[in-house]
C-alpha cells in the first residue's frame, strides 16, 4: 500500500529542491507529502506570514548554519532546516514568555505576533542581538467570566496588555514551545516553533521570563502496525481535504521547505497545526507526548475538518448553481430581446420605461403595499407585451407613471415643539386664538402618542379674515408640506373621485394629483369654499367628499383612476367656508367647525400697524423713514372706510396710500411738477432736528476732526516735525488744511442730503387725498331715538351691523287695526313682524287695559336700509318694542340695542352671532345691549377688550324687555 502512494509522485519530488536529501528523505511519509504538495499547482513558500522577506531570511540563515555544520560535522543531518546559529536550543532553559491568545505554536510552524508592551519588545530584540533568538509561546487560558465565543479579538488583546508577572503566569498553560524569533518589524515578531516546553517557575516578573524544561516524546516503534495504520489513515484524510482546499496544499508546501526531519510525531503535529480545530484541542495535541495518541487525537480534527469541506462544498456548489442560473436566464433574456430587436417587435423605449418606472420605486419599495406592487409589476409585465404604437401603451404607460410617482408610505418628519408652532403661528397673524389653540392641541397629542393623526378641521368666518393665510402658517408649524384646492362651483364628481382610465385623457382626481404634487404621504390639505360646492349633471361633489372627509373612510381612499386604496389616514385636511348653513349636514357632521368671527378695531389696529403696512412698505420699495401713519388716520381709516369684519379691504386702502405716497415721492425726486392730476398734493412736512441733537453732531464731527489730526501727526513724531526743514513743514501744514476743507465738504453735503429727505405724513385730515371720501357714515341715524324708532342688532356675513327698526302711525279708526311691512324682508322675518304684533297687544292689554290703540291704528313698520334683503326671527324682540314705543308714545332709552327671538307666549329664545352683534354695538356707541339670557355663556366666552365698556342685560321674557327699554 505503501508503495502505491509514493510511487506516482517520485518524479515530483526529484525535482523540488527545497527538500534537503539526508538520511531519512526518502521516507513513505515524506514522499506522501512530497506528492500532496505536487498535486498543488500553486507554490507559496511562507506559512502563518505576510512578510516577503520572512521566508528567504530563514532559508539564508539555515543555508549559512547548514554550511557551518557541514565544515565542522559531516556526519550531521543536513536534511534539518531549522538550524540554530550559534546558541543551541537544548541550552535555553530560561525564556521569556510569550502568551499566545488564540491557538498554541507546533513545532515547525510560523507564527506572527504583535507585542504591544515595549519592555517584552525591548527584551526580544535584545535576546536577538545576544545571539539567542528564542522565546516561548504559551497558549493563554481562557476567563472564567467571559464566554470565549463573545469575547472580540480587541478585547483580547487587552486583556493580554493588562496582565503582568505571576498574574499572567498563572494564567498561562504549562506547555508551550520554544521558538525562535526570525524577524522583528515594529511591534510584529515572526516566530517558528522548535520543540515543546513546560513551564516551571517565574524568573522575573517584568518581562515575564519563567524557568522550562526541554519534552521529548516517549519512545515508539516505527514499524508498529497500528501506528502506522493510524498515520496512514491521516495522510489519507489529509489527500481527501487537500482535493477541496487549495489553502491546505499552501500549508504542505511551506512545511515540507522547512522540516527536513519528518517522522510520525511531527505528522501529527502538522495536521493539527494546518486544522482549523478550537485552542483547546490543539493544545491538547501540543501536550501529548505518546505518539500513537497524538495521531488520534489529530485524526478526530482532520475528520472533522473533512467533514467542514465537504459541507464547504455542498454550499459552493449551491450558490454557484444559483448564479449560474441566473446568468444563463440573463443571457437568454438578452439574447430574446436582440431578436425582438431585430424583427421589430420591441425597441428600446420600453425597457427605458420600464427601468424608469422601477427606478422611482427603489427607495420606498419596502414601504410600498403588497396589492399595489402587485398592480404596478403586472402592468409593467403588459406594458413590455404591448406595441408602442398602440392606445392602451399610452393608457398603461400613464397609469404606471401616476402609481410609481406617488409617495407610497413617506412621510415628513412633524413638528411636536408646542413652544415654535405658537411662535411661528403668532408671526403671521394677531388674533385667532381658537384657531391657534387647536392646532397646539393637536400637536400635544401627537407629542403625547409618539404619532399623529389626520383630521378634519372647518374654518366658518367672513370673508378677510385670515381663513386662508393662517392655514399656511398651519402647515409652517406642523412642518408639513402645504396642498390647497378650491371646490368653489365644482361641480363634477371625477375632479373628487378621478376619471376611469376607460375615457380619453382620463386623470386621477385632486387628493392623487396632491400626493405626488407634495411627494409626502402626511400633507395639510387646504379645502377652500367647500361651503359653494355646486351640483351638475356629472354628480353630487358634496356627497363624493364624504369618503375623503371621513376619518373612518379615507383609510382606504379609492380613486376611479387608481383603483386601488389609498391611505389618507395621516393627512390634515382643513376646510374653509363663510357660511357653515350652506355645507350639507351630512358632510358637516364629519367636520370640527371652528368659527371665526371677525376683528374689532383693536384688534384691526394690530394687524395694521404690525403687519399690513409693514409688508406694504416693502412691497412698494417706501422707507419707513419716508412716511409716517398716525394712529388717527388708521382708526379713521377703519371706522369709515373698512368696517367689515376681515381685513381684506383694509390692505387695500392701505396699499393705495403707500402707491401714492410712492408716486409724490419719485415725482419730487425728478423735480417734476404734476399739472392736471385728479389728487390733490399734501405738503410734505420735513425732519426738523432739535438743538440739542444738532450740537451733538456738531460736537462729534468736531471729535472726528482732532482724531484725524492726531492720526496724521502722532506724538513721537513731533521732534522729528520740529526738526525737519521749512518746506517740509510748509508742505505738511498744507496737507493739514486740504483734508480739512475735505471733511467740510462732505459734512456739508451730508446735511443737504438729510434736509432733502422728506417724512410724508398721513393724518385723519388728510386721510380723503389719499383714499377717497368716506364709504361709510355712522350707523346711528338717531341721537335720541324718537317714538316708534328702537335699534336691533343684526348679524351678516361681513360681520355685525346695527339697524333701526321704525314703526309709524299711518291712520286711526274704528276696527282698522292693521301692520304692514316693508325693507325686503324674508318670510320669517315677516312672520316675526305678525308675531311682534300680536305680542305688543297682549302686554298693551295688560298694561293699560283700556287702550285701544293696535285694534283701531293701521301701522306701518320699516327697516332701512330698503335695498338690503333683510331675514332671520332675532328681531322679534325689537319689533315689538318698536309697536309699543308708539302705542305708549314713549321713547326708549338712549344707546339701547337689543336682539332675540319671540315665541307667541313671550318668551325669548337665544340668537346666533352674539360676538358680530357686540362688535357692532361698540362700533355705533351702544351702551346698554339685551342678550336672551341662554346667550349668557356665548358672551361670557368673548374677549375682555370685547366686553369692555358695555352693560349686558340677559332676559328669558318680554316682560323683562319692557322695564329695561321704558
């Protein structure tokens, strides 16, 4: 059997001159290795090194020794490559040692460390330059505490730097190997291993050097058949490993250059060395000194090596299966889409689109719902089916384009900073403190819960007052991206709910076109004028918006176009509207109504100055210290000009006082006199400095001026001045002169230049050249409201009015009672008229029994102004003061305003718009004001600046009405 192995590879080793040819190289075994090694087609000449130089400095070093011995001894082995040069191994029985932290040293084999302590590095180079470059390597124990399959090499290391003396003694194992140092770089030592060692006592501490014993393996039989049998049976495992590892064949070849010697034991030896088994057992070889046990011992961990490479195996052919699969259906997807290129049936344009398309999904296409990404591959698989030439290319490649381009599971990161979203929301407007106080809600609940939800939120207001605007700043606070579409006189369904891809230029609807617009799934979606949806032939908008607007639904939004869910869940939807009555109940019940009244003029007076003119004198390009607008003329501005509740028309005017103002300006600047212009000119009045100011200025040029002096003749230059000749004197007190007559100048320049500048000053006066005549008159018609005439108060869409009710006496006569009215009133209005009517009779009955006067007087009652259309029950009460105010020929009391419905019985029932009509009061000078008393709680609500200054009367009953007003 024998002789089977090595006679096929004897040509090999006939020609590998790096095996030395002594006394026992023509062994079996050396020949075995000899032809494993040849099997290999790749030599290396290094083992366990990365140095290059590692291998030809042993080879050298040997080769000198080898030569030294040959002169000095014939007889000895030439075959031993590892050769000491002047000190003998045998002769080492003090060593310094070296702890190895992850496998032990064999003999034979190389072995790179990094000695991070500098005083066992010093030690190493020292003992080299001594001539005895060896040491000893011991296998460190591992910790008891730690787990040796958690701890990293890092950790390792430090526990090594950290050991010293006997407490690293103790953790080192007895046997070791003597090794000698063949190179030093740095703090990395190349060691090769010579012979095993045990440990017997500590030397010295720092560097560890510890006292050894030279081991020698037991004595055996070479020719023992079990043995043998036990070696043969390595060398066989070692064949079959060596046919799957190249790297095995790297470690027969660097051992073979370098162990001239080869026996059974240092069989055993290599095979665990080159193994890839654990510390444990490899020292376990390393310290059996019977030969046949240290063969079986190496035979379990070539087994189980052989094992490891078959399982290496299965899996290297497994993926390489797979990838060989996958190339060929690579190639042959390639190879059709050449032929369909070159019989027409494909061109380039789709595999674009189609690479496009995957592209847009790749960075979310693990957000991406599983049935959407099922549509969008089945329609991308269509689409390279279909001919570019075709309608339905058009239609699938449209469709493919809105579902990739939308942001499938992508949201923007929120704002939950209570504190910035009040500061950002107080920046852009004054007021709206309802408003402003839901947004903080929602952001504290979203704070609170990690996560925030959709809602939907309906602004009700007149118009102007900031309905719009402050949706923005919504956005700006909540850090969301900002969509708004208006569904004022939309009347078709598909601009809601989108088209069928069926019809021709069919298009997603707007809540589709808003996603991929914003490209963030969480948006602030503005709704304007949902309260003027209209109603066509192509459906009923209002009743498709209940699916959006439902917290419930939208969930699962699905749009015609699309046809597949879309989760709205997390978008803000905000509404606006200016009359909550116009919107369907059923879509109004899926809203939170927040209702913004309007500004009184305080509050008009803020937004003005602080924000209006600001954004107005920069929009016309006007310092602000070009003109100046006192708080007389904005407050006649808004009392004549703008009394409606927003303040849409107060910009206006305000715009149009700054053109003007920029237009005097640019004339006055290019000296042009204006002839024939329809506006006339305000003089310009100019920035008169005081006194004091004026000699401040005086006395800080003249500090300039001593500065400069001083700069152009420093004190240490003065002897030299005094010292120079006449000229250069002459010449520097004429330069001393012309730099003063130069600052004068400018000084005098710059005074002209500010007296040119000229501050325009709007003031009530001259308020009508700028804007006009007064739109409006005080609404009190009445100092002292005559017989028959009361004020009600009334509430419009632009907000709150005051208006007069007048009843008058048209004729007397038996039985001729009769009422008639007239001001455009609606029909409830004019039912409360005949309710009043009826009302005021009864309580003239029980207050003057015998008073005749509504049975037998025809009256007539008007409510100017006559061209405003004019409903609503709440005048009830002030109806039937103004009856009996006649019938009594009693005038009210002065500066009295009332409102409130009025059953038959007399009682008096709440009103809407309690926060318009108390405005309206204040702005006519109303004192005194008669709420019905289940109004109490709405006034109480309102704003102290609001309340100030007026005496609230709240009344369940007409009777109370009638001691109050006479």
């Amino acid at each position: 059997m024998l002789k089977v192995l090595t006679s096929s590879c004897r040509f090999h080793a006939a020609f590998t001159p790096q095996v030395r040819r002594g006394t026992e190289s023509n062994t079996p075994l050396l020949q075995v290795l000899v032809s494993l090694r040849c099997s290999s087609p790749y030599l290396y000449r290094r083992f366990f090194c990365s140095d290059s130089t590692d291998g030809s400095e042993l080879n050298s070093e040997a080769r000198q020794a080898e030569g030294e011995r040959e002169g000095g001894n014939a007889d000895s082995k030439a075959s031993a490559a590892i050769v000491p040069t002047v000190f003998r191994p045998e002769d080492c029985l003090t060593v310094l040692a070296l702890p190895l932290p992850h496998r032990p040293l064999f003999p034979g084999v190389y072995m790179p460390i990094y000695v991070k302590d500098p005083k066992v590095l010093a030690a190493l180079v020292e003992s080299r330059k001594r001539q005895a470059p060896y040491a000893g390597a011991f296998l460190l124990k591992e910790d008891q505490g730690t787990d040796p399959n958690v701890v990293s090499a890092s950790d390792t290391e430090k526990n090594i730097c950290e050991l010293k003396g006997k407490d690293l003694f103790s953790r080192l194992h007895e046997v070791g190997t003597l090794a000698q140092i063949t190179s030093i770089q740095g703090d990395q030592v190349i060691l090769i291993g010579h012979r095993r060692i045990r440990m017997t006592e500590v030397v010295s501490e720092e560097p560890l050097t510890v006292k050894v014993d030279h081991l020698k393996e037991q004595p055996y039989n070479k020719d023992d058949d079990v043995i043998k049998a036990t070696s043969f049976e390595v060398l066989s495992t070692l064949r079959d490993v060596l046919k799957t590892s190249s790297l095995w064949k790297d470690h027969v070849q660097t051992y073979i250059q370098h162990i001239g010697d080869f026996n059974y034991a240092r069989l055993a030896d290599f095979g665990a060395a080159i193994s890839g088994a654990n510390q444990l057992q490899c020292q376990q070889v390393l310290e059996e000194l019977d030969v046949h046990k240290r063969l079986q011992l190496t035979l379990e961990i070539v087994k189980k090596e052989m094992e490891i490479s078959k399982i290496q195996e299965s899996i290297a052919k497994a993926i390489e299966e797979k990838i060989s699969g996958e190339q060929r259906r690579y190639l042959l997807n390639e190879q059709l889409k050449a032929i369909k290129k070159e019989l027409g049936l494909e061109t380039d344009d789709k595999t674009a689109l189609s690479a496009k398309f995957r592209e847009r999904l790749e960075p979310n296409k693990e957000k991406i719902p599983a049935h959407v990404m099922q549509v969008i591959e089945e329609e991308l698989t269509k689409l390279q089916l279909l001919e570019a030439s075709s309608s339905e290319f058009n239609v699938t490649r449209n469709y493919l384009d809105w579902l990739t381009a939308l942001p499938w599971g992508s949201y923007s990161d929120e704002n939950f900073d209570v504190l910035r979203a009040e500061k950002i929301l107080d920046e852009d407007h004054y007021g709206l403190t309802d408003v402003k106080e839901r947004i903080l809600e929602f952001i504290a609940v979203g704070k609170l819960r990690g996560t925030s939800q959709g809602k939907i939120i309906c602004l009700s207001g007149p118009p102007g007052v900031g309905k719009t605007s402050i949706v923005r700043s919504i956005a700006r606070a909540l850090n969301r991206k900002f969509y708004r579409f208006s569904v004022g006189g939309l009347s078709d369904v598909a601009e809601i709910k989108g088209h069928r891809r069926t019809y021709i230029g069919a298009m997603p609807g707007k809540m589709v076109q808003c996603l991929k617009s914003v490209g963030t799934a969480n948006p602030l979606v503005l709704i304007d004028e949902i309260d003027k949806l209209g109603r066509g032939h192509a459906g009923d908008p209002a009743s498709a918006m209940l699916e959006l607007l439902d917290p419930e639904q939208n969930a699962n939004f699905l749009d015609h176009y699309l046809d597949v869910p879309i989760d709205l869940a997390k978008v803000l939807f905000v509404c606006t509207a200016n009359v909550v009555e116009m919107i369907p109940n059923p879509l109004l019940d899926r809203m939170e109504v927040i209702a913004i009244a309007g500004y009184i003029t305080d509050e008009k007076m803020h937004i003005a100055r602080d924000y209006l003119e600001k954004s107005t004198r920069e929009t016309c390009g006007i310092k602000p210290e070009q003109v100046e607008v006192t708080d007389s003329a904005l407050l006649a501005l808004i009392e004549n000009y703008c009394r409606e509740a927003g303040v849409r028309n107060l910009q206006k005017q305000i715009e149009k006082i700054y053109r003007k103002i920029a237009l005097k300006l640019v004339r006055k600047d290019d000296k042009i006199e204006p002839q024939n212009v329809g506006v006339n000119e305000v003089k310009a009045e100019p920035v008169h400095i005081s006194d004091e100011l004026k000699s401040k200025e005086e006395t800080q040029t003249g500090a300039k001026s001593v500065e400069g002096s001083n700069d152009d003749k420093p004190g240490e230059n003065v002897a030299e001045a005094l010292e120079a000749p006449v000229n250069q004197m002459q010449k520097s007190t004429d330069e001393d002169t012309h730099l003063q007559d130069t600052q004068e100048i400018e000084e005098a320049t710059e005074s002209e230049t500010s007296k040119t500048i000229d501050k325009v000053v709007v003031d009530s006066p001259n308020l009508a050249d700028y804007v006009g005549k007064p739109i409006f008159h005080a609404e009190r018609i009445y100092d002292q409201t005559p017989v028959g005439v009361v004020m009600g108060l009334a509430w419009t869409s632009m907000g709150g009015s005051t208006l007069y009710i007048e009843t008058s006496l048209v004729e007397q006569g038996e039985a001729k009672g009769a009422l008639s009215v007239t001001g455009q009133l609606g029909d409830v209005m004019k039912e409360s008229a005949q309710i009043a009517h009826t009302v005021a009779r009864i309580i003239l009955q029980e207050k003057e029994t015998d008073n005749q006067f509504f049975a037998n007087s025809k009256l007539h009652l008007h409510v100017p102004a006559g061209a405003t259309p004019k409903d609503g029950p709440s005048a009830g009460c002030t109806m039937i003061t103004s009856l009996l105010s006649l019938a009594l020929k009693k005038p009210v009391k002065p500066y009295l305003a009332m409102t409130g419905e009025v059953t038959l019985t007399g009682k008096i029932l709440p009103i809407g718009g309690v926060k318009e009509k108390a405005i309206a009061a204040r702005r006519s000078d109303v004192k005194t004001i008669i709420f019905p008393s289940a109004n109490r709680r709405d006034f109480d609500e309102l704003a102290p600046n609001v309340k100030e200054g007026l005496d609230v009367h709240f009344v369940d009953d007409y009777k109370q009405i009638f001691d109050l007003a006479f």
